[in-house]
C-alpha cells in the first residue's frame, strides 16, 4: 500500500513538473538537477498602473514572470531575481517550508534574519499587527524612498510572520524593491517573499547574472535574468521603532544617510525631525550583533574565497602600528603568501589612487587591476564593489588589495562592506597632498591648508 501510494505521489509531482517547465528530472532513484535554467526578462517593458498592478508589454517576460511564480507558489521552490540592489534568493515569506530552502541552499545560519519584500504599501500594511500605526518618520522615508532600496523594521504579527523569517525575533524588515522584475514577481505570485543575496552565505553578493551560476548553478531551478543590478550594494536597514523615535541605521546601504537626514529635515512636520544614528558610528548595541534583528550584523560577509586586504590610506593608524610603505606591504605579501610562481595579486584601487603607480613598479607580481571610479564618485564605487571581488576572485589571483574610501555618502555602505569582507587592514603611507586632493571631505583640506601655511 506505501509503495503503490509513493508512486502514486511520484508521478502526480513529475506530471506537476513537466507543467512548470521544471528543469530537473525524476527518473527511479535519485536524479542530479539539471544546469539551472535561465529566464530573460525584459525590465523595461513592465509598468506598474494606480493599484500596483503590473502592466507588461513583452510576452517572453510575462511567461517567466509566470514560471517562477508557479515555481513559488505551487511547487514552494526558491527562484533567483534581480533587484536593483543586488540578485536575490526567494521564496514565500509566509510559508516556513518554502523559506527554509533558503536556508539550506544558502548554507545560513538559522539565527540570521531574513528582509522580506513586498509589491505595495497595501501588502505591507497586511503583514503588521492590525493595532499598528505608521509613525510619522516612516511614512516620510516610504513616501520618498519607495519603492526604493530603504528597508525598515516593523513589529512582527507572529500569526502572519513564520518565527524562520525573523530567527524568533519580534521585529520583521520590510521594504518594496523598486526593480520592475522583482515588484512584478511578487504582485504575480500575490505574495511577500523572503530574500537575501542569491550566493552561498558568507561570499560576495551577486549583481549580475553570471556570478549567480557561478556560485549556485544546479543549486537553484530558475533564475530571472533582469541585467546587471544598478545600486550593487545591498539596502540600507533602518530602525524608527525605538521610543525616543531617533532613526538607527543598523546597515547602511543603497539609501544615503545624508538623504535620509535631508528628506526628514524637509518634510517631518510633527515637531523636531529624528535623528539620524549610525550603528558602530554614533552607537554601539553589542546586543542586536549577537541576537540580530536583521541580516548582516552578526556573521562575516562579502568575503571572496582568497585573502582580502584592507589599505588605510586615509585614515591614522591606531596607536603603535607603523604605517607600511608600498614596497614593505608587498615584501610582507611574498613572504606570508610564499609560493615559486609568481604571486598574483589583484587591485581594487580608484582611478585617481595616489599608491596604484608605486605597488605596479614591482614587476616581479602579475598584477590584475579592476577600477572601483574615482573618490569623487562613492555611488558608482558602491556599484562596481562586488562585480569586481568576484571578477578578480574568478582570474585566479592569490590575493586582493582593495583601497579604502571615504565614509560618507555611498562611501559609509562601500566600507561597511569591505570591513566585513577583509581578513586584514594595513596602513599605507602615502602623499597626503595627493591624497586630500580627491577626498571630499573639507576636513582633510582644511587640514592641508593648515599644514601648509605652517
């Protein structure tokens, strides 16, 4: 009787499959998945009218649109799309099983929370607890951030919210993605999903499909390809729960702080606006780094799978460490890195770096070089961030040096990144009038000034 049953199951499952145009096979026995399929979707043929509907001009795009939402819905697998912060892995945020193959594709940690996505306001305001009011500040950054790269935390209804999502937490994050593929995804499947970066947990976040397959191909059944993502970075986590009603920002992200203080600053009418508070920055809570509320405070991120270095170029080096010059760092490189061939090494450096010319000089390294933009631009080194960990990581090299920016603007998200990722920091001496030249900051010109009217 079990055995006629389990048949009976099986081929109700394959017939189910072969309707979704699943990609993987259920021959007797175990089967290997097939290469992962890939899905093209068109972004710009998609619209959104008054309600939040999706309007969607190209066929192809419709069809995949539907594919991955049966794959969703009916069959509870996780599908890969773009969103413009960086590709995710989703799945249904309100069904346990569904989101738990997150998890086990992911290789993440249980106690490390989930962001759930949804298509409108009219879904957000669904999830929270019915005796829940918007305070006054959030509704500011949803009015104006949107859909957006700006996620908040609300407070968690447990009948709705599934205890995986939020690692048990009484808080859930939320945000609307503003990239067409993904808001259309969930208004299709009618339902919020769950989901993190599509890599395995720990590596660099993909922004292009191609890093996808490397990483997870075979591991997923359908991912969306909806081009390169346009932020590169992940969203900016903010808390506005606490009582002092002060916005925490718990990872900064896609959304500036600077935008976040000038949009309270403008159109907060209820007294004074909030302030604005960087965790690590302008407060520490040892509490949410061992017990988090959100995903990226806890366990080390974005690291490639070879040694990432950290060069302080302008920052002081803490009390009793010497600064290396170019040449030292790169003599303590071949000796901790030892090897016969040729060491590889390569090179995130801005385009107006003030030490690239003094590290290339040694031509006994194969250099690969991958430019992040220039000082001045933190929102394009922000998007070009992962793609070139990743770019560099696939040539092969035996490690990555990578130079530090500014941390203000897109630059506080890019470091928060690079922290995360980096085995080590070393401390680079180098011309500050070359290197106050392109830094933004009046502080490091006044400085300058001073120093050289002395």
């Amino acid at each position: 009787m079990y055995l006629y049953y389990a048949s009976h199951r099986m081929n109700a499952l394959s017939r189910y499959l072969a309707r979704v145009n699943w990609p993987w096979r259920l021959p007797s026995g175990f089967a290997k998945p097939l290469p992962t399929q890939v899905l093209k979707c068109d972004p710009t043929s998609i619209s959104f009218d008054a309600d939040d509907q999706p309007q969607i001009k190209s066929q192809e795009t419709l069809e995949a649109l539907r594919t991955a939402s049966r794959h969703l819905v009916e069959a509870f697998q996780p599908v890969v799309f773009p969103t413009e912060t960086v590709y995710g892995l989703g799945a249904l945020a309100l069904n346990a099983t569904a989101s738990a193959q997150i998890f086990s594709t992911k290789g993440r940690p249980p106690d490390n929370p989930l962001i759930v996505h949804v298509s409108s306001v009219k879904m957000l305001l669904s999830l929270l607890p019915p005796d829940y009011t918007l305070p006054d500040s959030y509704r500011v950054l949803i009015q104006h951030f949107w859909p957006g790269p700006l996620t908040l935390l609300f407070p968690r209804d447990p009948i709705k919210i599934p205890d995986i999502i939020t690692a048990k937490q009484p808080t859930v994050a939320i945000r609307i993605p503003s990239h067409p593929v993904a808001r259309a995804l969930i208004a299709i499947s009618n339902s919020p999903l769950a989901a993190p970066s599509a890599n395995s947990s720990g590596k660099p976040s993909p922004t292009r499909v191609e890093h996808v397959l490397h990483d997870l191909d075979g591991k997923v059944g359908l991912i969306l390809d909806g081009g390169p993502c346009d932020v590169g970075l992940e969203s900016t986590v903010v808390d506005g729960l606490h009582e002092d009603g002060n916005i925490r920002v718990l990872r900064p992200g896609g959304v500036t702080v600077e935008e976040i203080e000038q949009v309270l600053l403008q159109n907060f009418r209820q007294g004074s606006p909030p302030k604005v508070l960087v965790h690590r920055r302008d407060f520490v809570d040892e509490g949410i780094e061992q017990v988090p509320t959100t995903p990226g405070m806890k366990y080390r991120h974005y690291s490639p799978s070879v040694p990432l270095k950290l060069l302080r170029t302008i920052s002081k080096p803490p009390q009793g460490v010497i600064a290396d010059t170019p040449s030292s760092l790169l003599h303590s490189l071949k000796n901790s890195l030892g090897s016969s061939a040729p060491l590889r090494i390569g090179l995130l450096t801005l385009s107006d770096s003030s030490i690239i010319s003094d590290l290339v000089s040694d031509t006994e390294i194969q250099w690969r070089q991958y430019s992040l933009g220039s000082f001045a631009e933190p929102a394009v080194i922000a998007h070009r961030l992962f793609d070139g960990l990743l770019t560099l990581e696939k040539e092969g090299v035996d490690v990555i040096l990578i130079e530090e920016v500014s941390e203000d603007r897109e630059g506080l998200a890019v470091m928060n990144r690079v922290k995360k990722a980096a085995d080590e920091e070393r401390w680079i001496t180098t011309s500050m009038e070359a290197q106050c030249k392109y830094c933004p900051r009046t502080s490091c010109h006044s400085l300058l000034m001073n120093q050289t009217e002395t």
